[in-house]
C-alpha cells in the first residue's frame, strides 16, 4: 500500500477519535448536568412576603436604588427582584433591594454589589463584615461605601446560596458548585440595604436596626428564605 494511500485512512481515523472525545466528553457533561431544583421560596412572591412597616420605618416608594444593569443576562438571573424605600420619623432612610435566583448554576449566578455598583460608575471603598446580632443567631452581612458624583452611600448585604451565605464571590462559585456536583441546583436570594449619608457609623446603626426589625416582622418560614440560619 503506497504512502498516499494510507494518508486518508489515518485522517479518518485521527477524525473518528476525536470525534468519539468529543462524545464522550458531551455524554460526561449531560450526565453532570444537575436536576434536582431547590427553591426555598416555590410560588410566594417577595413582595408580598416584606411587609410595608418595618420597625420605626414605612415603604415610600420603589423608585431611587441603584440596579443591576437591565442586560439580557440579568433578565435571565433573577426570577424576583423588589426595590423599596423605607422612611422613619427618627432614624435615617433605608432602601432596600432584595433579589431572588431560582436556580444557581455555574453558568448563572446572582450578582453582588461589587458588581453593578462600579457598572454604574460607583467606586466602592472600606469592605469589612458586620455581624448583626439577631435572636437565635447572627447573621455576617457585608459592608461598604459606595461613591459617585454627589452621592454617598452606605452598603450592607448578605446573600444565601442553598444553606450557604457566601462572604465572597470565591466563596458563593464554590456553594454553587458543591450543589451542583451533588446533582442539586439551589436558590438563591441577595438582600441589600444602604442608606444615603457621609456618616458610616450612624448609617450601620441604622441598617442594623432596620435588619433586625426586618426579621422580627416575618415569619419563621420568610426567615429561613433570607438567611438560612433562622429557623
């Protein structure tokens, strides 16, 4: 058999290799592809569950927070996303973000402030953990300072995975992942609370007081759906 001859039949079989890799590969992909959907918060919408006075503090409008860019990628992400702006006689004004994911894959995560914030021209600034004191628990939220052009604001937010609540991005990949390769797909919610002031520690007081009146004023059930610490 000459040399010409033999050529073809070895690139056909290189391309029948790969080919088969390629299969192979697909199948092993297919069969990771995690099923079992888990989803603390099912058919009950958010905004029915936050009730309008929290504490000290009454819902005044749903207008003034600053969003995750409104791409194709957020409309994908989140099943539920509520905005409101809370106001009290006594304390500062809160605005509340809360933002829920049905299903965390390794392809689509929810977003956290560190995110859409310097997307809308924010530079973020003093990134520490508070630990808010709550009955029965504490919850460890992330806090921060968010500038731009004639606006300061002030940063706390947690986020759930599952029975997770990542501190970081590294840290909620991994939550994710570890539910994935378990064959689960969790949810996932993101509450994010700031307040509009140059003064960080009145506005952490604030905040920490508005979180716990928060989970004062829902049941055990919408509790366990923002932190999966509270029962």
């Amino acid at each position: 058999m000459t040399t010409d001859a033999i050529a073809p039949r070895l690139l056909d079989r290189r391309r029948a290799i790969i080919g088969g890799a390629f299969l192979l590969t697909a199948g092993v992909a297919a069969a990771r592809v995690p099923g079992h959907h888990i989803d603390l918060l099912g058919a009950r919408k958010i905004d029915a569950l936050i009730p309008q006075q929290i504490g000290s503090w009454s819902f005044l409008s749903k207008s003034g927070l600053v969003v995750p860019p409104a791409d194709q990628l957020s409309d994908m992400l989140y099943s539920q996303l509520i905005t409101r702006v809370y106001v009290s006689p006594d304390e500062l004004p809160v605005m509340m973000l809360v933002a829920q994911s049905s299903g965390q894959t390794g392809i689509l995560q929810v977003h956290r402030p560190e995110y859409c914030y310097p997307a809308g021209g924010f530079t973020l600034t003093d990134k520490t953990v508070n630990a808010i004191p709550l009955p029965g628990s504490t919850l460890d939220a992330i806090v921060m300072t968010a500038r731009a052009d004639n606006r300061t604001e002030q940063l706390l937010y947690w986020t759930r995975v599952g029975n997770d609540m990542p501190l970081t991005w590294a840290q909620q990949r991994w939550s994710v992942a570890r539910a994935n390769l378990r064959g689960d797909v969790p949810d996932a919610v993101m509450v994010r609370l700031s307040t509009l002031t140059e003064d960080r520690a009145a506005a952490m007081r604030a905040l920490s007081s508005f979180t716990r009146s928060m989970f004062a004023a829902v049941p055990a059930d919408v509790r366990r759906v923002l932190d999966s610490g509270m029962g």
